[in-house]
C-alpha cells in the first residue's frame, strides 16, 4: 500500500495543513498529483482544493515560506497560485460548475468537495488527499479511481454526456490519457464520447491543439491518432490527414493506405527521437498525396507530392495555432526534402547528388535522414532490410563528402556583389543567373570549391550572356 503521508510531507504541505487548521479550512490534494503518485511519475503541478478561502489560505501559507514567493490572486475563479522551489501550487475554493449548451465557459458556485470531485474529468484525477492535521493522507475516492488505475480505464465519474457536454474538450482528453499512459476507454465512455463529438467546434483552437500535441508527444502517438480517428473527432480537427486514408483498387492498381503509412511513420520516429517539430514532419511529409494522387497505365504515383505538401504546411500551422516562425519552416523544408535521400539510395550514389543534399539540407541534415529511415515501411521485412542497407550507405556517403568539402550552410567563394563589381553593374537577372551558375558547377563537381576556379567559370558565364568585365585602370 502506497504511503500517502510519505508523497505529502514536508514544508509546503506541513504550512497548508497548520494555516489551513487556524483558518478553520479544510484542505486536500486533488487531480493529477495523486493520480501520479500511484502510477509513480514525477508531478510538481500541486492543486489544493479548500472547503472554504482558498485564496486567504494561499496568502497565508506563502508569507511562511523562504523564499517568499508571489502569490498570483484570480478573483474571478477564486484561485490562487504560486511557484516554490520546484513545485507550482494553486489553491481554489471546492465549487461545482453548471454550462449552458452553446458555451464552454461555466457558470461556478461555491460547493462542497463532493461537488468538486463530481466536475472532474475522469475517475482517476477525481482522488483527493486530506491535508489536515486531523486527518493527514486520508485518500478520498469516490468514484474508484484506484480501481480504474489498476485497470487501466479512463472513466468519466459522471454519465459522459454530462462530463463531454459541460467540457468537450475532456473528449480529447480521455485520447490523450489513453496514449500517454497505454490505458482503454472504458465502453460507456467511449460511446458517450462518440455521440458529443460535434461539440468540439466551440472549443477554441489552441485548446485542441495543446491536447494534440501531447498526443505527438507520447511514446506511441499512433494510438492516439487512430482513437481520434474511430471516434471521428479527427475527421474534424485535422480532415487533411483523414483525406490519406483508405486504399484504392483500379484495374489491379493498388496503392497503400497513407493514413496508417503516416501513423507507422510517426511511431518509428517517436521510438528514437523526441523532437515534437520533428514528429510533426513525420505526421506531414506525404500530407500533399490525396491532391497529388493519379492512376497512370504503369499504376499510382504521387508526383510532386512533397512541393504540395510543403506548400500546405504553413495553412495547417496557421489553422492549428502553432508557431509561424523557424519551428514552422523547419517542418516546410523536411516535408520539402524528404524524398531526397531515400531516391539517392535508389539509385546510384553521386558526389554530386551528396552534395546537393548537403546543400540544401544544411543543418537540418540529421533529422532528414532520421526522417527518412523512419519512412522505410513494408510489410516485407526483407525489402525493408534492403532499403535500410542502401540508406546506411547514403548516410556513410553524406559524412564523407561533408567532412570533405563542408557544404553544410554553405555560400559559393563568388558573391552577388562580387559580380556586380567585376562587371560594373548593378542588380540584375544576370547576376542572379552567375550565382547560379557557380553554384550548380561547385555542386556537379565541374569545379573546385574555390575562389579562382570560381571566378574563371564566372568570366566564362559572363562571355555567354555578354558582360565584359570592367577594365582596372
């Protein structure tokens, strides 16, 4: 049996159950703290319920503590919060919620702990813990909580229509707790999930979108993605990736379903990295094949599919709230290159091919290729072999030619101004079309990565378009 005593004891909570007993408060510990103390995983978020001012409790207790922290007062909620040492604590009045059917925002009262413990999401973050002198690591579980850990269930404490109706976004939720801790939906609420799934549209955005992200983050996303998607909630808040599902059959042409391709993509690369941009590159690398996708007398192909997917990548950020700054571009180049590599390991592989992915990856490189290995899926484990030793051998050539001739975030030895100098000119289509030239030749290996050869293929390029070089007096 789990010592509870043992989870809350010290400073902070020796102070909430003394000032709580001189306030006549009576406080406990509730949610997620106590559901981690059973599944033993660290949590430093700290909710206290109080049967009484839990913003007058709060106060008290940090003017105790050493350091003093700042207490932040939310008057309208009628909570409290402070950060100490590692711990974040927020204290609020026990008080039960009512919604009105078009509104995600509640109507709060004062309540009992049993009113507070009803409006929680699911059984197993309803526990509490007693704080109080009297009765210090009393576990309170009503709805069996405990019961359901052991089980491993998500369960609503209440009818599910009321807990996903008053807050739809526990419908999310209860997916998320699911792929975070390998646990089931139990039945009940999974078909009470199903039938509120259209309340989901007056959830804001960026509430969704948190909730999905921690699904991205979980050791095995798949499970949530596929959740998401039996339930349907997915077909709404993310219908780009629902386009990639199914399997299309045209005179023995068959292609594979991308969807479940994507998820299996998705959890290659979550066993070995916990780049939440790059799992997202994962989720969007073939996101453009639904537009793309034609059926030609040689079968399916998919042309072009990684510039459409690129090009969608902004508006699907947009859409979802996510970050439009370099975390976004990062995702646009990797769904813009991840072909690359995996067409040099199907074919013979160039310096020059190396050298232009050296290029254009820069130092995005090591997730590229990290990206691409997890894209090599068959149900035929020797074709799968093969692909990776061909890949292993892309990878060995990438670390030569780059320990070689450093391309990595490289600019060709001859710049723009350069030109313009050597030719009297100013800006133009010819400069624009020299720096390319210098750069392809640099690249094909026609020339050596260096100043003079550089700038005799340039006087050579130069001839051909009709620039003569200015005259040095």
């Amino acid at each position: 049996m789990t010592d509870l005593k043992a989870h809350i004891s010290g400073v902070v909570y020796d102070l909430i159950a003394s000032e709580a007993t001189k306030l006549g408060i009576q406080a406990y510990v509730i949610g997620g703290y106590v559901r981690d103390i059973f599944l033993e995983r660290k949590n430093t978020d700290i909710d206290v319920v109080c049967i009484g001012d839990g913003i007058e409790l709060a106060k008290n207790v940090a003017k105790q503590l050493n350091p003093k922290p700042k207490v932040s007062v939310y008057k309208t909620f009628g909570t409290a919060h402070f950060k100490w040492k590692d711990q974040d604590i927020e204290f609020v009045g026990a008080r039960k919620e009512s919604y009105q059917r078009h509104s995600r925002k509640p109507d709060v009262e004062i309540g009992t702990l049993e009113d507070d413990q009803n409006r929680r999401d699911f059984t197993i973050n309803a526990m509490g813990i007693a704080l109080n002198e009297n009765n210090t690591g009393t576990l309170l579980d009503p709805f069996n909580g405990l019961q359901d850990l052991d089980a491993k269930i998500i369960r609503t404490p209440l009818d599910p229509d009321i807990t996903f109706s008053d807050d739809p976004l526990r419908m999310i939720r209860a997916i998320r707790f699911a792929t975070q801790l390998n646990f089931r939906i139990e039945e009940t609420t999974y078909k009470g999930l199903i039938r509120n799934i259209e309340r989901i549209h007056i959830v804001s955005q960026e509430r969704i979108t948190d909730e999905l992200q921690k699904i991205i983050a979980s050791p095995r996303p798949s499970y949530g993605f596929k959740l998401l998607y039996n339930t349907g909630l997915l077909q709404i808040i993310f219908p780009e990736l629902c386009a990639l599902q199914g399997v299309e059959i045209i005179n023995n042409f068959k292609h594979k379903d991308n969807f479940y391709h994507t998820l299996q993509v998705l959890d290659n690369l979550a066993a070995v990295s916990d780049n939440i941009w790059l799992r997202w590159s994962a989720i969007l690398h073939d996101i453009g094949k639904d537009s793309t996708k034609r059926l030609t007398e040689s079968g399916w192909t998919f042309h072009s599919h990684e510039v459409v997917g690129s090009k969608m990548v902004k508006p699907i950020f947009k859409r979802m709230r996510l970050p439009l700054d370099h975390k976004m571009k990062y995702v646009r180049k990797l769904v813009y290159l991840h072909l690359r590599p995996i067409s040099l390991a199907q074919d013979r592989v160039t310096d020059s091919g190396i050298r232009r992915l050296l290029y254009e990856a820069g130092e995005e490189l090591d997730d590229l290729l990290i990206l691409c290995r997890a894209d090599i899926t068959s149900k035929n484990e020797a074709k799968v072999k093969k692909y990776l030793s061909n890949f292993q051998h892309v990878e060995d050539r990438c670390k030569e030619v780059d320990e070689k001739d450093r391309l990595r975030n490289w600019q060709p030895p001859i710049s723009g101004e350069c030109i313009m100098d050597a030719f009297a000119i100013g800006p133009s289509k010819e400069v624009g079309l020299l720096k390319k030239a210098i750069r392809e030749a640099i690249l094909d290996g026609e020339i050596q990565n260096n100043y003079d050869e550089a700038y005799s293929f340039m006087l050579n390029e130069a001839q051909k378009l009709g620039l003569s070089q200015k005259s040095r007096l």
